[in-house]
C-alpha cells in the first residue's frame, strides 16, 4: 500500500472517530440524552437547571390554524428528550431520581455520552428567537396542495418565496388560467 492510501485511510478514520466518540478534554462533564415522561420536557429543564446542571432542549415553532387563524405553537424537536451536560460521578444519581425524568439514554451496561459536534450541529440551525429553524425544500415546479383557508384542497406549483416570515407564491390552476396567489407556506404540503 503506497503512502497516500494509508493516508487517506487514516483520515477517513480519524474524521469518523470525530463524529462518533464524544470530545475528551479536562471538563469531565459530556453531553447525556435525557428521556422524559411525557410532556415533562419543560419540567426536567427546570429541575436539572435548579441542580446546576447545564441542559439544552431545542425548540421549533409549529403553525397550526385554529379558529380561522393561524397559531404559532414552541415545541420541542424530540418530543419527551433533552440534552444534559453531566459529569456521571457527580450528577447520574441527581439525574436519574429527578421528577419528570424517565431515564438516561446508552446501552445496557450503563448512559452512553452523545459527541458535542451534535449540539453544536442543533444550535447552528437556531434563530434569533433560539428555535431551530426546519426550513421546508421549496424547490420552483414543486406541485403543493393548500392544507386550509378558503382554497383549501387546492393544488398549485411553487414558484418563489416571498418572505422570511413564510410568505410564498404559487400559482393556481383557476378555470384553465394560471393565477398568481400569495400564501403562508404553513398553508401548503408538498404533494408526493
């Protein structure tokens, strides 16, 4: 095998231990997923930020129609999971014992740390408002169907975003006429 083989072999493993295995440096604390009752998410953020444990749980605004108007509802990414930074000698127990907990997550023998490139991968993807933004591949051609209001059912292309607050055009299909609407993209699905 020449020397650029073994290189390059070598390079492919270390990036691959870099995805895979968590940063080891003198803080002994590493990132844990935390499992939550249902719905506790917001509660065990709570507790273990009571008990000095740093956590992080990722939002996103979901859009809904309730009542004719449209309603923006903070969620989390992973329903009933979160993120805590532990030190396992010092916090496991604290964790594991705290109301609303389920469990920490790993294998059978024991929580399995998570690598500190998937956070900061998250909190790349977080806004101004901390929510993580979960930008829908518009791509111009794409067939949408209208989801609700008065065109509801009815289906259209893509054509361009308008707005960063969600405003797109599509053009309608209208008694043999394409007609340009504007619309809230949380009024669309993609058609498969």
């Amino acid at each position: 095998m020449n020397d650029h083989n073994e290189s390059s072999i070598t390079n492919e493993v270390n990036f691959q231990n870099e995805i895979n295995e968590p940063n080891i440096s003198n803080d002994t604390r590493l990132w844990y997923v935390i499992q939550t009752k249902p719905g506790n998410e917001h509660r065990v953020e709570t507790n273990l930020s009571n008990q000095e444990v740093e956590t992080f749980l990722p939002l996103y605004g979901s859009y809904r129609y309730s009542k004719d108007r449209l309603v923006k509802k903070i969620k989390p990414l992973f329903p009933n999971y979160l993120f805590a930074k532990l030190d396992l000698e010092i916090h496991y127990y604290k964790v594991k014992w705290t109301r609303g907990v389920s469990k920490i997550l790993g294998l059978g023998n024991g929580p399995v740390p998570i690598s500190e490139k998937v956070i900061q991968t998250i909190k790349k993807r977080m806004g101004n408002d901390n929510l993580v933004k979960l930008e829908e591949d518009w791509k111009e051609g794409d067939e949408v169907q209208i989801i609700s209001g008065p065109f509801k059912e009815l289906r259209g292309i893509f054509q361009k975003k308008i707005s960063a607050k969600g405003r797109v055009r599509i053009l309608l299909n209208l008694i043999g006429v394409d007609v340009p609407v504007q619309i809230s993209e949380w009024k669309l699905k993609k058609v498969t």
